[in-house]
C-alpha cells in the first residue's frame, strides 16, 4: 500500500473539518424556527462541513477526503459515546443540574445512530460525486461540481438523518418541512459560499503545487490510499 504524500495544509484542514463537525453535534438537538421553515440548529454550521469535503476532494483527491470523513465518523462516534457515558453516571448529591446536563447533551441513541448514519453516507456521496464530476468536467466548472456532489450529498444526509432521528416522533408533514427546509438550506448554503471556495481551491492548489483528478481511484470507503 502507497503511503498517502506529505502536504503542508492538509492536517491542519482535517482538523478544523472535525472542530467544526463536532460542534455541529454539540448544537443539532435545538429546531429553530424562522418563520415557517423549521430545520436543527447544526445546519447553522454543519453544511460548512461539506464545503470541506469538497476541498479535500477537489484540491488532494477522493482518498485525502475519505481520510478525513473516517477522522470525523471516528471523532464523532466518541464524543457520542463518552457523552452517553457521563450523562449516565450518577450525579454528585450535592450537584443538582444533572436534567439539564443531560437536556444539553441530548445523546440519546436514537440521534446519536441517526447522526452518525447520515454522516456517513452524505460525506462519502459527497465526495464521490466531486471526484466523478472533476473527471467529467476535465477539471472545469468548479461550481457545477460543488453545488452538484452538495445537492447529491446532502439530499442524502438530511433524508437519512432527519428520517432516523424524527419518523414517528413528529407528524409526516412536519418531517417533509424538516427535511425540505434543512435540504434547501444547505444548498443555498454551498452556492452562496461558492466564491470562497474558489479562493481556497486555487490558494490550496497553488500552495501544494497539486490538481488531483480521480482518474483510477478505488472508492471503496473501507480501503485506504493506493
């Protein structure tokens, strides 16, 4: 197995990638309101997320943005699981916040299995989606390729995870609003972001001195760099 190049950047992104999914966890419980739509309080910031995952893919390839969905599934799946723990150990006699301690963390399996699903398939559609598109487009059209592997990739995870967490808990119409408001939210997200994400490709690939394309890539989600 070929060992994945050393680049100066891509650390550092994977990290910030993860700080930001993380939080997006921390805040998911809350359902916002504004106006009429009604979508979970990560897609304030989780949609960020795929604008990483389109710069992993477009500027080092499938495998570097495989590499970092695996980081976020694995940091993820922890937070989720020590949080289960903590709000499950009994709480001091003297420390009375344990109900709202645990309201806060709100790691209940059912979200916690929803999440991490969604995650996953969105992440990996995403990416496969960009790589197949860069290829296509020979490269061209950057725009086409984030806002089409977005619309692909989070059409998959807002159906999964809202699907998951919510069916039976609330009324079919409210999941539609869920997941139409949290899907078309996430959309306009990416194409309003669309410009910044060019300054970041272009930076990022000047910098790196790099332009992968996906040309023979296995991408199978289980294996690592060939």
């Amino acid at each position: 197995m070929q060992l994945e190049p050393r680049y100066k950047h891509l650390d550092h992104l994977i990290n910030a990638f993860v700080v930001v999914l993380i939080i997006s966890n921390l805040v998911a419980p809350k359902i916002v309101a504004i106006g009429d739509l009604r979508m979970s309080g990560a897609q304030i910031l989780f949609p960020i997320t795929y604008i990483f995952g389109d710069i992993f893919t477009e500027v080092y390839g499938y495998g570097a943005s495989r590499r970092a969905i695996w980081t976020g599934f694995i940091a993820s799946a922890l937070l989720a699981a020590i949080g289960m723990t903590i709000v499950a150990l009994p709480a001091a006699p003297e420390w009375h916040d344990q109900e709202a301690y645990a309201k806060v963390f709100n790691f209940v399996p059912r979200l916690v299995v929803a999440s991490l699903v969604a995650y996953w398939c969105g992440e990996f559609a995403n990416a496969f989606v960009m790589a197949r598109l860069k290829v296509l487009t020979e490269g061209k059209m950057l725009w086409v390729r984030t806002i089409g592997s977005t619309a692909v990739g989070q059409f998959v995870d807002t159906v999964v995870v809202i699907t998951l967490a919510f069916g039976g808990t609330v009324g079919v119409s409210t999941l539609m609003n869920l997941i139409f408001s949290g899907y078309i939210g996430k959309v306009i997200y990416e194409a309003a972001m669309t410009p910044v994400t060019y300054l970041v490709v272009n930076g990022l690939k000047k910098s790196e001195g790099i332009d992968v394309f996906d040309t023979n890539t296995d991408f199978n989600p289980f294996h690592g760099p060939k």
